[in-house]
C-alpha cells in the first residue's frame, strides 16, 4: 500500500457504513492508496474519550451535524439543550448519528490537521499526498 504515513501508521475513520459521504471518503482513500481503518459508531459506539478528543480539538460546533436527518428527528428539548460541548458530547454519546461525517484521525503528519471532519476531495489531496 502506497501510504504517506510513518510505517505501519494507518488513519482511523469513523462513520457509518451507509453514509454516502463515508463511502466516498473510503474509496477517495482507497483509490490514493491510504491505509485506514473503518470504526463504524453506529454499531461499535463512539469511546467518549476520542468524542472528548474532536470536540478539543475542532470543537463541538464542528462535529455537530445540525443538518443531518439525526438532529432534524430529535425532539425541540433534546435540541435546545446543545449548548456547549458537555451537553453536545452527551447528545452525541446518545445519537451517534449526529456527529458530521466522516471523522478522521490521521497519523501525525508533517503540516496536516491530526483530525478532520467531513470529506472534501481536494483538501485531503492537498494535506495528505
């Protein structure tokens, strides 16, 4: 495998299975040649501590998908109490579906965001090739 990382080295992505934008991110990957493994949060959860991780490192803002069919489904009290990351994590922790998809933690990279959040072609080319 043709990958830019330290030996051994792969990225973790995080989504779920069905997610047009996850399928497209795991073939962009596939397709560079990038080592990755895939933690579907639907089935295997998301550890609260690597939730905790992103929203330190991107913010909860970010990660948050309010536009997502998840969020929209959630009942007006369930939403009006996202407030800050605390009560974000909780949501998240609760529906993992509401966290923007994919979420990508990358192998330290000289110049590259260790996280990322989403899928956009161009930029992963940009940061990782």
């Amino acid at each position: 495998m043709n990958t830019p990382f330290p030996s051994g080295a792969c990225a973790q992505v995080y989504g779920i299975p069905n997610c047009d934008t996850v399928k497209k991110a795991r073939t962009w990957l596939t397709e560079k040649g990038i080592a990755f493994e895939f933690h579907d949060f639907k089935k295997q959860g998301v550890p609260p501590a690597v939730l905790e991780h992103w929203l330190q490192t991107l913010g909860w803002e970010i990660v948050l998908n309010r536009k997502g069919t998840t969020w929209r489904k959630l009942d007006a009290a369930t939403q009006a109490s996202v407030q800050d990351a605390a009560s974000a994590m909780a949501v998240m922790l609760a529906y993992p579906s509401v966290i923007k998809r994919p979420v990508v933690e990358w192998p330290n990279t000289p110049g590259a965001a260790a996280v990322s959040v989403g899928f956009n072609a161009e930029a992963w080319a940009l940061d990782r090739l």
